[in-house]
C-alpha cells in the first residue's frame, strides 16, 4: 500500500487499526497542519465492547430489584430525562425536572450562590416549586467531608446516611400530592456525589452491607415495603447544567461572553471517583475529557482555555483545608491559580464543587506573602452561567462570599460591580426590615404548599 | 496552627516569614507558610555524556537498573544510602540535584571492585562513583578529596622534577590539607629508619629532600606534559 | 511503640475490612498513583509505597505508615481512577484511618484534634461546615477580602433568597425529626463509639447536644399529639 | 471440495498457511476483507519488523507475491464471510461477494485490532497532535523523516510509553500485548538513526524483550543507540503554553514524582482481539476466550484447534503474537487441516 494514497489519509479504516496513516510532514506550518487533519479529526471508537471485564452496577441494581430485594428510585419520563454519554460511552439518563434538591453543606455555608444560582435558573424556565422542585429542611450532608477528612464515620453509617436521604427525596413527594418518586434527587456536591455511587457500589455487592443498614432503616422508618430505596442514577448538578446548556444559551442568556477566557476545573471526585460514570462528549473536548463545565461554557459561547494542570486536584484535601492549610496553599497555587494566571491568562476559573471553589477562591491571597502574587476569580459554572444569563451578581449570583477578584470578571461582562453593589447594599437595608425576596415561597421547605 | 506531617517535608522546602503583615492583616509564621513542590521538572540531556567523559564514567549508559552493583557493594552493607545503582541512574538522567544530596558519601567508595566485578553489562560502577567524585569538585560542589590533593602533589612533583621523592610528595600532601608537618607516626618512622639504615643512605636521603633533583635533561619536559594534560582534560570535559 | 502482636492485629483488622480485596488487586510498582497524587508533590508520601508495604504484609512498616503517612493523603481517589490494577490507594488509606482511630492511635489523636470543630459540627447538626466557622479570626490567612460586602453575619445570610440557607449556625437548617434520626444512625454504625475513642471531650459535649436535641424532639411530638 | 483448504485472513499468518496448503498439494482459498493483501504490517504500514530488521513491504510483499503466483490459490479481496454450513469434510461457505466457496477444512488467520488509544484519553491522543502512536510513528519512519506533526519541528526528545491498552484492568484490557517493549526498542533505534539529535526515552513498568530479543533489541537500543530507560508508569499528557508536551509519572526509582517535557509522545499501542471477532465466533460457530480471542482447543493433541473440528486458528486471531510466532502458526494450522482433510481421504478409501 502506498502511504500517500490520498484516500489512505481520509475515511478508511484498515483492519488493522484506527487507519490514520501517516503523511509526511513538511516545514512550512500550513501544510503541517493540513498534514495532521486526521489527528483533529473525530474519532468516536469509545464504545469498545468491554464484555463481562467491566461491570456496570446498574444491571446488577436491576437484578437485585427483579430478586425483591430493593426498590430503584426510577427516572421516568415524567422526569423529562436527557441521555447523555459516560467514560465507556454507556448511557445515562438525567433528570431534567422534578428534583430533589440535595443541598451541599460547604456550598450553602461558604459559597450559597451555587445553590440559589440553580434554582434561579430553574424559575427562569418556569419550573414550577413544589412540583417541578423541592428544597427543603429534610436532608443532611453525606458526612463524607468528615469521613474523608478523619476516619470517623464508617461505610455503615455513609451508607445509612445515604439511604436516609434518598428515601426522603423518594417519598418528599407525598406530601405536595405527587406519587412517591416524584422527586429525583439532585446532589449539588461533588464528595456527595463520588460518595453515593461508591456506596451505592458497595451496597449492591455487599448482602452483609445491605442486612446491617436495614436493620437501621427499618428502625428509622425509612424502609418501602420493607425494602431499600436506591436511585436508579446518582446526578450532579453540572450534569444537569451540562444538559440544560443549550437551552440556557438559546433562552436566557442575555450577555456576550465570547470576550471571556475561561478555564476548567473538575472535581476529582465527580470524574475521578467511579470514573465510569462521569459524562463525556463527543462535541467537547473531543470526548477525551469529561464535558461538565467546559460544555456550559462553551455553550455560552465563552472561550475555554487549556493548561497544562488540567488533570490536578484543586488541594482541598478535607483535612487539610481546615488543619493543614500549609499544603493546601502551596498545591492550590503552584498546580492551579499560577497555571491558570501565567498559562492560560484565564479570566475566570469554573468549578463544579464546593470544596474546589473554597480552596482556590480562599487561598490565593496568601501566595503574596512569598512572591506568588497570582489572582484569579473562582466560581461554579452554575453562578457564570446565572451572570451571563442576567442574574444579580450579589442577590443571586451572591459573589459577595468570594475571595477572589470577581469584580473585574463582572466588569468584563460589561455589568457595574458598583452599580450591583450599590444596589445590594441598599437591598440589605430592606432585609433589616424583614422585607426579603426569595425564590420560592419558603413554607414549602417545611412541609407547607406552594 | 502546626503542620503534623512536618517531618514529611524537607526543611529547606518550607517557606515561613516569621514576622508578617499583608493587607493590614497579621499573617506571621504557619499562617504564611508555603512548601515548595518535590516534583522533577526535567532531565539535563547532557550530564550522562559529562560524566562519560570522566575516567571511569565511559559505560554509564549500559545499565538497566538489576541493582547487582549495590548489593554487592561493601559501603551499601554499612549505609544503605550508599546506593551505586541509584547514582548511575541519576547519572543517566542527568538529575544532577539529585546525586549533589549525596555530595557527602559518594567518594566514601573503597574501590573494593565488587560492583564492577558482578555488574552484567559491564557499567563499571566503581569508575562511575570515582567520575562523579571528580566531577563534583571539578564543579567546586565538593571540597578536593585527600586523595585528589595527593594526586595533584604527585603530578606536581613528576612535573616539576620528573621524579618522586617520597619526603616531598608528603610533605606537599601535607601543607596542602592543612596538616601538621611533624606527625608522632613520622617521627617514629625517622627515628627507626636512622636506627637501621646506612649513614650513606640517609645522607642521600636527605640532601634529596634539600635540593630535590630532576631526572637529567628534563628540561620543559614538565611543562609540555602539563600542557598536553590540560589540553586532553580541556578536550574531554570542555 | 507496639509490640509486634498489636502491630500484627492492626494490620489483621486492615485487611478484614470487607472493602480491602476489592481494594488491592496486586501491585506492580508502576508509580502512576504517586504521579498524580497531590499529596506526593508536596510530602514524602507516595501511596504506591502505601499499597507496596499492604501488599508485601510489613506490619512493621504498615504501623509506621499509620502514625504519619497515611493523614498525608488528601483523599482525591486520583490514584483509584488511574491504577491499572484498579487498586484504590486512596481507599485503602481511608481504612487505615479507621483502623489507627479504633485502635486509639495517639499520632491519629494528635492529628484530628484541630479538626474537631468540623467532626462537632457534623454530628451535631448534620451539616459540615457553617458561616460562622469561616470567619476572619479563624482564617487570617484568607485575606481582608474573605467577603466583599461589610455587615452583619446574620444579616448577610438573610439576603440568600433562599430560606433553607438564612442560617448563621448551620449551613442549611435540618429539621429537628432529621437530626433526631442522624442520631441513631451514628449510634447504631459505631460512629459515637470511635469518637469516643479519639476524643473524650468532645465526645462528651456532643452527646450533652444529643440528648438536649431529642428532648426537644419528644416535646415537639407531643405538642403535635396536643394539636391532633 | 476435500481438497480445499479455506483460509480467513490474509497477513502473516494466512499468507503463510495458503502456502503451506498448496506445498503439500492441496487448494486453498484465501478471503480477505481487504483490499489488499499483507495483513497488519502492510495496511499499517509498518517499517523494519522485528527481529529481521527488513522492511515490512520488502518482507511480507514477498509473502504476498507468493501466495498471488501461485495457481492453487483462489484469493476473494473485499470479501467477508457471511454464513457457513456444513462440517469437516464439507463445509460450504458464503461471501458477501456472492461468491460461494466449499472447504473440507478452515483456518482461521483474522489476527487482532490495533488498541485504539483514544480510548485512554488521559494520555493525550486525540487531544494533542503530537501525541502519536507506535503504527503512526513507524509510518513516520517510512518516511524517512522524524518531525513533530504539529509543527513540523525535529523532535530533541521523544517518550515512548509502554502498556498503552495492554496490562490495564481499568479499560478491561488484562493482557500483555508480547511485542510492544520489542517494538518500542527498535522504534527507538530507527528514531535516532534519523534523527541522530533525537533523544528517546521509554517509559516501562516492566521490560519485556523477551528470549533472543533482549540484546538485539533491549541492549542494542540502549547500548548503541543510548536509549533512555525510566520505571514509570505514565499517568496523564498534557501541554505546556510552548506547545511541549508534558509527561507525567512517578519515577519509581528516585521516588519522585516527574512532569517532564517532551516533543512528541508515541503510544506503544497493544493488540485488542479482532473488533469482528464476536461476529466471527457466530458464523464460524467458534468459541471465544473471556478476553474476546479466539478459543484455543487442547493445544497438546489438538494444536491449533478451536471449539469446532474442522476450523483451526493461529496467529494473533488466538492472543497477542509476534509475526514470525503468526508464520510458524499459519503453517501449523494449514499442516493440521490438510492432514484432516488426508484423514478424511484414508478413511474413505
């Protein structure tokens, strides 16, 4: 075969291969660029056939519900699901209405504007609270964080934990006069997220698992029919950002962001922690890496940036952040803020976890103290979305929390920083009297309709 | 607020300004503490080929790392930092800050030959150990060794003379690394050397050691040698 | 220092944890988890000596590790989704961490103790963190701009038009019946019993909470029962 | 038709199983779904093979022309079969070009699919255009020419990571793909034949050049042609702003973790079994082993063997095989079918 068969170089594939057949290159950058086409090229061959080797819990959850054994939360068309691609080109559905909000403890004690960024967006289509969502006061955090971050807790009471709360979003819908499992829960954290699909994991392999927390349900009441309640799919918020993209771009959005460098962060434990199941796509990032955040921001329309620390973990490190913030300092500035800053000169970093955003938003000013004078604004990719689609950078965006110099983010969108300000604070003098806005009338949260 | 796994970082990788106000904030000590990453940031492409220009380094680039050399080695069995393989490694790698943490016990080699007589390609690790020795004072990394300023006593006495006499090459050694010139081992051995040897000898002897005499028509001799090692030295190490 | 028999025992609770096969396949010191543990960049810690010292069985060793060593891990699980054993060094680390915990470790001890504040509050409230543990006293090295609008704490989080979240002690509020039923969780899996182990003090003021929050719980229910 | 030997495939080892079948006066008929014939090192384009050091068209053409000379073979290019009745003795056989072939035995010679390395996007193929893999980077050679695709810049370094789709539970690839270190040494030595001021590092968690392969290969690459060895397993490949590709591992040997720049970044791709290879096993009624191979029969009485009498396999159609393994294999799985087919005549006289 002659390599230079110009119909070698395109669309054949030989038996033996991905048929990418290699053409001399030249000097000159034109045709070394035209040369290497096939290296732009879409390539989607990410669906080997992996057999029996890798397992997919998600058969082995069906098989337990056929036994009797447990009960899957289901997502059923009443969710208006999106099927999205994961790692090994699997599917999964993703919920698009009728959520559970399940509310993050570092989010809503640190950076709120992540939680109320979402629900804004939410009113913004015309979801209707106390049917199409619900936020309310029966939830605790996964506990992961202190788990992660001590050895105290166990996978016993993760497990309980989980179960606990997933039975609440499952039967949260009773009370607002919807069929059990109207709600699907919506995990707005990353830990949270990578932790109940670990436990998940664990409790479908594990019949030892599954008797011991029973027992501990059944004692709390938090059984159906005497049976375990597991969701059908884990989902993160992003993802359902991910699959709202186009219609947050073509509905709502109301700002140009194309003048806006932007670069990614993803949490490790959204793609890192049971990785099979993080979503990728073929339209992003060439379905090489997970498509949360850079598909919202490319979306928008917005510039996205890489760099060579891509792939690192921000620093949190659980523990760390609180009693070790030496390494997390050093790791946050030396793999993330100083890249993004020299590298990509990004205008903005996005996250899709708590624990991310407090970590490179919190622990850059520090790094002047030796000659690491780097700064960059840190937010979610859900408070980007919200300012470019008009939302209040203080009322809903709630920047005022970060560290970071969003100001001048803002300011590049083409929104007065001191105007919003000027605003909020005048706004706050009306919270003093009592007079607050909210997003959804709050009886709802404590059982009360709509 | 302490850092528990302070012994898990090496002290000149903290950075702490003891007392410190940014902003109109007081962030002394730990609150401005950084590390400095442990990572390696690259490869010196070169060093291998420095150090293959040192007696001894030629073979460096043959190993592949079975670690024969240093379980056979003699200071391996007292210090198990003492680690040939490791250092040819580096050598390879031209991770030159690496091998310089080890400045300190690299020369204790006692050219046992070991290592150089189990090694299955031929690596030489006893000449890589001596190049790196060498390199590193040539790179002023290290002090000279007693055995490099006996060296160069040495050379300096052939070069200028064209002949050793013992009294002075140690006499030299010793001015040059700071000893004593009377030694109590030494005045024994001149004690006893008058005790047995001929008055004539140790006449000769010692007007040696007062005029110290050169071998006949030498001549430049000394200095065309000296040259032509610098020359060949200058060629090899650039 | 452990005699070898407790040292023995630790490492025998390690390995029968029910995670630890699934865990640790075999080890071919390939170094990929340490090449991207964030941990590793900046400790001498690498979790592949970790799985190395597990899989070889050096108690010893292993005992060591425990004292130090294995709190370094920042518990990313980057070194789980890269391992082509499909080991999980960070998980591995996660049990050991509850080993030295249940064996009363005193380098775990030392190490958790001012991280306290957070076990305090997570099992208290449910929550981990709230705004009123991010405040400038605590964090003078997040700078003067750990907030961008000046006021009130309580005040600031009234202007979240959310009324979940206009919390100042808690990052969300939980329902006391939540709360309530947290307690028996943590009871029932052993959790209050390791925190006993680790922190006595703290273990004590946590169970007063307790008990004053099921009180209210039982006064709550029976207000409810007055009202039917 | 029990003189008729049908053979599926058409690289090394088919080539050489046609040959065997007509050199001991039999038929055969080659199906190839190609439209050429040579297998994987022609339609890859492979350079110098291993361990003959000829070029794969000089070596494998030679194969080819043999078997197209040669007038006891009927070859159908393009082909594929669809269905197949019959057994040992009388099989009957049709192709997707109409055509209908009958055979009193089979072999097998279907070889295996390149790893297709965008399925370990962490190691940058696909993203970064100086990201290549070990068949890209030999066609590279072919050329004659060592440069980085996305510039055209001679490489000063290049990294060659080992145990790309191979050795790899993650990707359900559990595996060692035989030839890739071999490969990846000799890659190394054509690489610095070319480009003398390139310099190649490959990265290993084992190095397995195994029996005479090890000093012509291992110690040649590193001895003569100063090939750099590192123990590290890669973990992730990005790029720096000055378009270098960053390498990052752990070098297990000083303990430390490296983020090393690089020019370009050579995947040394391992062998997945034949992507049709589940269509294979239902139209020749064949088994598979669990990693999607072909099913080895009792190798020590039924040698080259599947699950069904009559149908032999070889070659790298049974797991990953090196290409004078795949020769030797075709010839013993064409001695088993014509001795069938012998044994058929014996017994019927």
């Amino acid at each position: 075969m002659n390599s230079k068969d110009p119909k070698a170089n395109n669309e054949t594939q030989g038996v033996a291969g991905h048929g990418s057949f290699f053409q001399q290159t030249d000097l000159s950058r034109e045709e070394a660029v035209k040369a290497t086409d096939w290296v732009r090229k879409h390539v989607d061959r990410r669906t080997v056939d992996l057999g029996d080797r890798m397992d997919d819990v998600r058969e082995h959850m069906y098989e337990l519900e056929k036994d009797g054994e447990i009960i899957i939360h289901r997502i059923t068309d009443e969710h208006e699901p999106q099927t999205v691609k994961t790692l090994f080109g699997w599917e999964k559905k993703i919920p698009t209405k009728q959520l559970w909000h399940h509310k993050s403890c570092g989010q809503c004690g640190n950076i709120p504007g992540y939680p109320t960024s979402l629900m804004w967006f939410m009113n913004e289509f015309g979801y209707v609270p106390g049917k199409d969502y619900l936020d309310e006061t029966d939830q605790t955090s996964c506990t992961a964080w202190n788990y992660h971050g001590s050895g105290i807790g166990n996978v016993e009471s993760l497990a309980a934990v989980f179960l606990r709360n997933f039975h609440q979003a499952y039967v949260s819908g009773k009370q607002h006069g919807h069929e059990l499992g109207h709600f699907f829960p919506l995990v707005h954290c990353g830990t949270s997220f990578g932790n109940y699909k670990e436990i998940r994991k664990y409790l479908i392999e594990s019949a030892e698992l599954r008797e011991k927390v029973k027992k501990i349900l059944g004692k709390l009441g938090r059984l159906v029919d005497g049976k375990l309640v597991i969701p059908e799919e884990i989902v993160h918020y992003s993802e359902w950002v991910h699959v709202m993209r186009n219609r947050i771009a073509s509905e709502l959005q109301k700002i140009d962001v194309s003048n806006i460098r932007t670069t990614t962060h993803v949490a490790c434990h959204y793609y890192k922690m049971v990785h099979e199941d993080a979503v990728y796509d073929p339209e992003v990032l060439g379905g090489n890496r997970t498509a949360i955040i850079t598909s919202i921001a490319q979306a928008l329309g917005a510039q996205t940036i890489d760099y060579s620390t891509w792939y690192d973990c921000c620093g949190f490190g659980f523990r760390h952040i609180i009693s070790e913030r030496e390494f997390t300092r050093s790791f946050t500035m030396d793999r993330k803020i100083r890249v993004a800053r020299e590298e990509a000169n990004a205008d903005v970093m996005l996250a899709n976890d708590t624990g991310c955003v407090t970590t490179m938003d919190k622990n850059q000013w520090i790094g002047r103290a030796h000659d690491q004078n780097f700064s960059i604004p840190i937010m979610a990719d859900v408070q980007f979305a919200a300012l470019a689609c008009g939302a209040d950078p203080f009322k809903i965006v709630q920047l005022q929390w970060h560290a970071s110099p969003c100001e001048d983010l803002v300011e590049k969108m083409g929104i007065s920083w001191s105007q919003a300000k000027k605003n909020f604070q005048e706004y706050l003098k009306e919270v003093e009297n009592g007079n607050i806005e909210y997003l959804y009338n709050p009886e709802l949260a404590y059982g009360g309709q709509a | 607020m302490a850092i528990h796994e302070k012994s898990l970082i090496e002290p000149d990788r903290l950075q702490t300004t003891e007392s410190l106000v940014v902003d109109g904030v007081d962030v002394s000590g730990s609150w401005n503490t950084m590390i400095t990453p442990r990572y390696l940031r690259d490869y010196d492409d070169d060093f291998e080929k420095t150090i293959q220009k040192y007696g001894g380094g030629e073979n460096v680039h043959r190993c592949w790392q079975c670690g024969s050399c240093t379980n056979s080695c003699t200071m391996y069995a007292q210090n198990v930092q003492f680690n040939p393989r490791y250092w040819i490694y580096l050598t390879r790698l031209g991770l030159k800050d690496e091998i310089v943490k080890d400045k300190d016990i690299i020369w204790q080699c006692v050219s046992c030959n070991k290592c150089t007589n189990i090694c299955p390609k031929d690596v030489r690790p006893e000449g890589v150990m001596k190049a790196l020795a060498h390199w590193m004072e040539d790179q002023g990394i290290t002090e000279k060794s007693p055995s490099s300023h006996f060296d160069e006593t040495f050379w300096e006495e052939i070069y200028h003379t064209g002949r050793i006499e013992d009294a002075a090459v140690m006499m030299g050694f010793f001015k040059r690394t700071n000893q004593p010139l009377v030694q109590e081992w030494l005045v024994l051995f001149g004690q006893r050397m008058m005790k047995y040897l001929p008055v004539s000898q140790l006449l000769k002897m010692g007007l040696n050691f007062i005029v110290t005499p050169r071998t006949k028509s030498w001549g430049k001799t000394g200095e065309v040698l000296k040259a032509y090692v610098e020359e060949q030295k200058e060629a090899a190490h650039g | 220092m452990a005699t070898y028999a407790e040292m023995q025992q630790i490492y025998d609770d390690i390995r029968g944890d029910f995670r630890y096969d699934s865990e640790l396949n075999g080890c071919l010191n390939c170094g990929i988890c340490t090449a991207t543990c964030p941990a590793a960049h900046f400790y001498d810690y690498s979790p592949r000596e970790i799985v190395q010292l597990l899989w070889t069985e050096n108690v010893e060793q292993i005992y060591d590790a425990m004292q130090e060593k294995i709190w370094a891990c920042a518990q990313c699980m980057t070194c789980a989704a890269r391992c082509p054993f499909k080991n999980s060094p960070g998980g591995l680390v996660a049990i050991m961490r509850e080993v030295a915990i249940k064996h009363e470790m005193q380098s775990a001890k030392d190490v958790l103790r001012p991280f306290g504040r957070v076990m305090l509050k997570l099992i208290t409230t449910g929550n981990q963190l709230s705004p009123d543990m991010i405040q400038p006293d605590h964090f003078p090295d997040w700078g003067p701009n750990i907030q961008k609008v000046e006021g009130d704490l309580s005040v600031l989080r009234k202007a979240i038009p959310v009324k979940t979240l206009q919390t100042v002690e808690t990052a969300w509020e939980v329902s006391l019946k939540t709360s309530v039923e947290m307690y028996t969780i943590w009871e029932m899996t052993g959790v209050m019993k390791s925190l006993e182990l680790m922190d006595e003090n703290l273990f004590d003021v946590i169970e007063d909470f307790i008990d004053e929050k099921r009180e209210e719980y039982e006064e709550w229910l029976e207000e409810q029962e007055d009202e039917d | 038709m029990q003189d008729t030997v049908l053979i599926v495939g058409a690289g090394p080892a088919g080539l050489s199983a046609a040959s065997t079948v007509t050199a001991s006066g039999y038929k055969a008929v080659v199906v190839e779904k190609e439209e050429i014939l040579g297998g994987a090192p022609i339609i890859s384009g492979y350079a110098k093979l291993v361990p003959s050091g000829e070029w794969a068209k000089d070596a494998i053409g030679r194969m080819v022309s043999r078997v197209e000379e040669d007038s006891g073979v009927t070859i159908h290019k393009g082909a594929k079969v669809e269905s197949l009745d019959g057994e040992v003795g009388s099989f009957t056989a049709k192709l997707s070009n109409g055509e209908t072939v009958t055979a009193g035995a089979i072999v097998l010679a279907t070889g295996f699919t390149h790893f297709d390395s965008i399925n370990k996007p962490e190691w940058g193929f696909g993203t970064f255009e100086d990201v290549l893999t070990t068949t890209q980077m030999e066609q590279m050679v072919s050329t004659g020419k060592i440069a980085c695709p996305s510039d055209g810049r001679v490489p000063e370094r290049v990294a060659i990571l080992l145990c790309v789709g191979s050795r790899d539970r993650q990707i359900g690839r559990e595996w060692c793909s035989k030839i890739c270190c071999t490969v990846s040494a000799n890659l190394a030595m054509e690489i610095k034949e070319i480009s003398p001021e390139t310099d190649v590092f490959i990265y290993y968690m084992d190095i397995r050049t195994f029996g005479l392969y090890e000093d012509k290969f291992y110690w040649k690459s590193q001895e003569e042609f100063k090939t750099k060895f590192v123990k590290a397993r890669i973990a992730e490949v990005t790029a720096s702003p000055d378009g270098r590709l960053l390498v990052k591992g752990e070098d297990t040997l000083v303990k430390r973790p490296i983020i090393i720049p690089f020019d370009i970044v050579v995947h040394a791709i391992g062998m997945d079994p034949n992507e049709d290879n589940p269509e294979i096993a239902k139209v020749f009624g064949i088994g598979l082993e669990k990693h999607g191979f072909i099913e080895r029969a009792e190798h020590y009485t039924n040698t080259c063997g599947t699950t069904r009498r009559g149908i032999y396999s070889c070659g790298a159609a049974y797991g990953p095989e090196t290409i004078d393994d795949s020769i030797s294999q075709g010839a013993a799985a064409a001695s088993r079918a014509v001795a069938d087919l012998n044994a058929l005549v014996q017994k019927a006289s």
